[in-house]
C-alpha cells in the first residue's frame, strides 16, 4: 500500500478537488467542529465530544489502520480547508466493512460526499481487494440515502439499532467493475496523489 507522507499527515488518496488522509492531532479542532453540530450528528447515533481535547484523545487511540489496514480518513479540499471524514470501517459485530462520510454542514449539497465515497470505494475494491462493502442511513436521511444510490449500492433490508431505524445497502466488488459509471473516471488516483495543488 502506498502512502505518501506530507509534514505529519499520511495521505490516502487525492480526487481532482480533495485529499483524503489519515487522521492527525491537527484534525482534532475541525473534529471537534463537525460533531459539535447537532444537524451533522442528528442521523449518526453519536454525541458531541466535549473539547477539542476529547476530539484529540479520540484520534490519539484510533486503532483501526492498525488493526484493519484501513479506516476512516479526514477529507480536506486541495486547498487547505477541513471538510470532515470518509472512509471504511470493520464492524465488530458482523465483520463487515461500511463506508461512512460525515462533513461539516456549510459543504453539504456540494457533491463532495460523492466524490471523497466513489475515491474510498475506489480504494476498498482496487487496493483493499474487499469482496463486498456495506452502508447504513437512517430511515428519514434523505440525503445520504440519495449519495448511497448514486454510488451504486443496493438496498438490502432493515434494522434497528439504538432505537433508530435503519437502511442497509451493500455494493459488491463484481458490481463495482461491472458500473459504468462517468463519476469513477473524475481523477480519482489511488496510486499516486497529486499533490502539486494541496
């Protein structure tokens, strides 16, 4: 797997207008920002962090590249500013992987959701060689649900979890090479980043 190092961060994966990228202690006050919003949190079953200290702690014990190889990744626009997160994550209870996306509100209805999800899938399928991932919205999240059909996924049932309801989809690595879709082939280079422009 091929990382690049730039100052402390690791990158994942650039797209023509995001860097996705490990997470560092310099994402904690943007972290702390995107949870602090109860619009963003409203459809996720989390709560705030307190302080930007508990966001710092929060990404200081984050095992999951450790543990899986993968994770989530925070998403920066090339030039600079913090959007939030995207990325995979192994559930424990099932063993399945799920794509997540989570943004501060003001790059909502941007298409930035989309772009940094088709990179993440790009990555679970092609360097990651995942036979399946799986995503999760709540009922009455529109929005994500919209991105989840845009991506490709397919409905395939009901839960509740936390006394909230929710869709799953799954989108498998066979109808991932089957997709002809125009959106994959917007730049998106898992192999190596541009980063002439961040």
């Amino acid at each position: 797997m091929e990382l690049v190092l730039r100052g402390l961060r690791l990158i994942v994966t650039t797209t023509p207008r995001l860097v996705l990228q490990q997470f560092s202690s310099g994402d904690a006050d943007g972290f702390y920002r995107l949870n602090l919003d109860p619009e963003v949190i409203r459809y996720t079953g989390d709560s705030s962090f307190e302080t930007v200290e508990q966001a710092r702690q929060f990404i200081q014990n984050y095992d999951h590249y450790d543990n899986h190889g993968f994770g989530r990744w925070s998403v920066y626009l090339k030039t600079g500013e913090y959007l939030g997160f995207c990325g995979l994550r192994r559930c424990s209870e099932t063993q399945e992987v799920d794509i997540g996306f989570r943004l501060l509100r003001q790059y909502w209805r941007q298409g930035y959701a989309l772009e940094a999800s088709l990179a993440v899938l790009k990555l679970a399928f092609e360097r990651y060689r995942l036979p399946k991932v799986v995503a999760r919205a709540m009922e009455d999240n529109l929005a994500s649900h919209g991105v989840i059909r845009r991506l490709g996924f397919s409905p395939v049932g009901r839960v509740v979890s936390s006394g909230a309801h929710w869709r799953q989809y799954q989108l498998t690595a066979s109808d991932w090479r089957a997709m002809d879709n125009p959106l994959m082939q917007k730049g998106i280079d898992i192999a190596k980043p541009d980063l002439s422009r961040s």
